[in-house]
C-alpha cells in the first residue's frame, strides 16, 4: 500500500496572468522541493485524468457546467485572459486544467477505495474549494473534494463521508453544496473576518466551523481541533476522509494573518489520520486549495505528505 500523488502538466498550465498569487509555480515549488528532500520516491505518482461531465454534476449545477464549458472554450478558441471576478481569470488552457483538477480527485477517491492505495494527495490547481453549486469564484471553477465526496457516496455507495478543510479561506463552496447532506459532516476552521466573509454561522447541522481571529497560532488552533473537530468526528465514524489542504494559514502567507507553520500541519494531518485508521480503513484523499507564499506552500506540503507516507 502507498500514497498517490496526482498532478499533471495541464496543471501547470493554467495561468491567471502576471502576478496572480495562485500561479504555476506553486506546482513547480512543491515538486522541486519533494524532489531535493527526496520524498518523492515514497510517493507512487499517478497521472490525474480527465473528469468527465457526470462527475461534475454530482457536485454543481448541469447548467452551471454547461455554461462554463462554453465560455472556457471561447476563450481558448480567443487565445487571450477573461475575468469571471476580480480575483478568477479564465485562460485559454484553463478548462483543461479545471478538468484534470475534479478527475485526479475522482481518480484517487477510486484507487483508495479499491485498495489500490492507502491514501492519496492531488498537487493539482485550480483549486477548489470556493466554487459553488453554480458559481466560479475566489480562484475556484469546480469544487474538487466536493465532486470526490459525491462520488464516493453516490457512485462508490459509501454511506459516511468526511470533509476536514484547513485553508485560511472558508470553503463557503465546499458548504453550499455540502450543507444537509447528512451523509456528511464537514469540519474546518479559518479566519475571520476573511474572504469569502462567511462561514461565523454555520448553515447547517453537518457543518463544524471554527472562525478564529487575525494572528491566532497553531497551538490555539490544535487546541480548539482537539476539543471540536476530534469529538464530532469521531461520533460521526467517517468511511472516508476528503481534505481541503489549504496552506495559506501559515504565518509567511501574505493573504491571510495566521500564525501556523509546517508543525502544525503534520499534527492536523496526524489527528486527521487517527480518525481514518479507527473507521475508514485509512482511507484519506486530500487535495490541494490554497499556500501562496512558494517556500511555506512546498515545506508545508512535504510535511503534510510525511504523515500519509508514514515517513
């Protein structure tokens, strides 16, 4: 058994133009830095597929979908950068990159399912985890995990399901369509007030949101996970867990204000694994959201990665 590491060079493609914080390069960082320490060898790569439309569905809107798909193929077809928001640009490589972004998380759901590995991380971008049932926002298209959960639970026939996401942003997409679904429970925690400036009242019972102040440190954090997340999750006995893996709450990441470091993400991803080893057989599927600042985002990663591989 072992970790897949998903990606692909599509990935690398998408590009929101110069000086946008959620850039090729972040994929670039994190695989140099696997690469230098050498934990790439403890990781079987996997190419990251194509989602296919029904995947996305399960997830958003067909119109939604429908409309994207054809707005991103005329810009490709233009060859030049359409704003959806102030913050999200489509480009001409973009859909392709959105596609491969929802199908390495599909594809991971399946092989962890299937035995064929423990655990699995998507490096994958554009993330996810702000795109609602009908809505592209905050960097985000297609609302990855999301997609992965419904999967697992509509196609794969799991019947719990959990989401832990630990980016400095709400996931108020993650939420909006996860939200009643008592299949699942959600639990994160992030700053504020932040964008998307949601999230301080939960909008459903299966949502377990922890809002924390500008310049709160990772042992506030672990202490509030220990005493809020570990006991909902644990009554809730998940069959699997989907991680929203945001590192932007580390404290050299400019687009937010917490006080995080590496250390902190290894003990998250520890408890997280404590969780998935008593009740879902290991099975953990993350995949990557947010970490702008290139050397925290890598270092981050690869203390993240060390815990799935167990090295």
């Amino acid at each position: 058994m072992a970790t897949g590491y998903f990606s692909h060079p599509d990935c690398r493609r998408h590009d929101m133009g110069p000086g946008h914080p959620e850039c090729p390069e972040r994929l670039a960082a994190i695989e140099d830095h696997l690469i230098a320490t050498g934990l790439d060898v403890a990781l079987q790569r996997r190419e990251a597929p194509l989602a296919d439309l029904r995947d996305l569905e399960r997830a958003h809107h067909a119109a939604y979908v429908a409309n994207l798909k054809d707005f991103m193929e005329q810009v490709a077809a233009s060859g030049e950068r359409r704003a959806v928001d102030m913050d999200t640009v489509v480009g001409p490589h973009t859909w392709t990159a959105a596609l491969r972004a929802a199908g390495a998380a599909v594809a991971a759901t399946d092989a962890v399912i299937d035995g064929e590995l423990e655990n699995a991380f998507c490096a994958v971008r554009p993330p996810g985890h702000h795109a609602t049932r009908s809505q592209a926002m905050g960097f985000c298209f297609f609302n990855n995990v999301a997609v992965a959960a419904r999967h697992a639970l509509d196609v794969r026939g799991l019947q719990r399901v959990a989401v832990v996401d630990f980016d400095v942003h709400h996931g108020n997409g993650t939420e909006d369509i996860l939200a009643g679904d008592d299949r699942v429970l959600m639990v994160s925690f992030f700053q504020h007030p932040l964008y998307p400036y949601s999230g301080d009242q939960p909008s459903a019972g299966n949502m377990c949101n922890l809002p924390v102040p500008a310049y709160t440190k990772g042992m506030d954090v672990r202490e509030l996970i220990e005493m809020i997340w570990m006991p909902r999750l644990e009554r809730f006995r998940p069959q699997m867990i989907f991680v929203s893996a945001g590192f932007d709450a580390h404290r050299d990441d400019d687009l937010g204000q917490l006080g995080l470091v590496e250390a902190d993400y290894e003990w998250i991803t520890r408890r997280v694994m404590d969780v998935a080893e008593r009740h879902a057989k290991g099975r953990v599927v993350s995949c990557l959201e947010g970490g702008y600042h290139l050397g925290a985002l890598a270092r981050s990663v690869a203390a993240h990665l060390r815990v799935l591989a167990g090295v």
